[in-house]
C-alpha cells in the first residue's frame, strides 16, 4: 500500500512498473544493467482515488498523463534499482497530494478609488520625467 493521506491510499496492485536501462553516464554498468523505472499507475480507473481529485492529477500531471489516462513517471536519477522504484514512488505521492489541494475560487474584484487615484498619479509623475528629458529647439 502506497500511503497518500490518513484517508487516501493507492493498493499495490494498481501500480505497474518496469524496470528499463537508463539513459546517460553510468560506465559499464549502464549497458548491462536495467535500473531506471517506469512506474505506470492508471487514474482514470483507480477506484483508490475520488472522482475530483483524479481530474486535478491528470489536469496537474500534463503530458505525463498518456490518451488512456495512464500516469507515467521515469525514474533514473539513482544507479540502484531500488533508490530509483523509491523515488518513482515519492514523485507519484507528491502528486497525488498536490492534486487532494482545492484551490480557492477566485472573486473578481475592482480596484477602489484611491487605487486608481495612485495609477493616474504616478502615470502623470512619469509623463512630466519624460517630458524634462524632451529636446527643446533653441531660437538663436
């Protein structure tokens, strides 16, 4: 079990990982060796998570988020295959949990009177700086 919150948590069974050579420096090791993940972990049908925070994680994860609605996270930073599944695991919950955050709706508001008061004053303070820079003909 993958523990998201005290309410929230993701069974094992719904995740899916591949194991996969990782790309970049690595020596020798890097050619013989399939340490990178590919954890594959499918939002649009997991009955673990509420219907409003699967659509803020796919909203949330981009192009991440393959046509089917399968969440894809490449791990390959570390050279063990268990630091990289741990960190394809942490990267799943942190966005998980930033997809459980409601943002606040926003309330359109209007500036009030002394706002626009300030604006009008510091466009015309402006205009008088650029006017002093203006050239002035000379009449000699």
């Amino acid at each position: 079990m993958l523990e998201i919150s005290n309410t929230i948590s993701i069974d094992d069974r719904e995740l899916e990982e591949r194991f996969i050579r990782a790309s970049g420096p690595g020596g020798q090791n890097v050619n013989k060796v399939s340490t990178a993940v590919e954890l594959r972990f499918d939002v649009r049908r997991s009955p673990s998570l509420p219907e409003a925070v699967r659509t803020r994680l796919v909203r949330i994860a981009g192009r991440r988020v393959t046509d089917d609605g399968v969440l894809v996270i490449r791990a390959e930073r570390h050279r063990t295959q268990e630091r990289n599944r741990e960190d394809a695991r942490a990267r799943l919950v942190a966005l998980v949990r930033e997809a459980l955050y409601v943002p606040k709706k926003r309330i359109a508001t209007k500036p009030g009177r002394a706002a626009k008061a300030r604006r009008v004053d510091t466009k015309v303070k402006r205009g008088g700086v650029k006017k002093l820079r203006q050239s002035r003909p000379s009449f000699d």
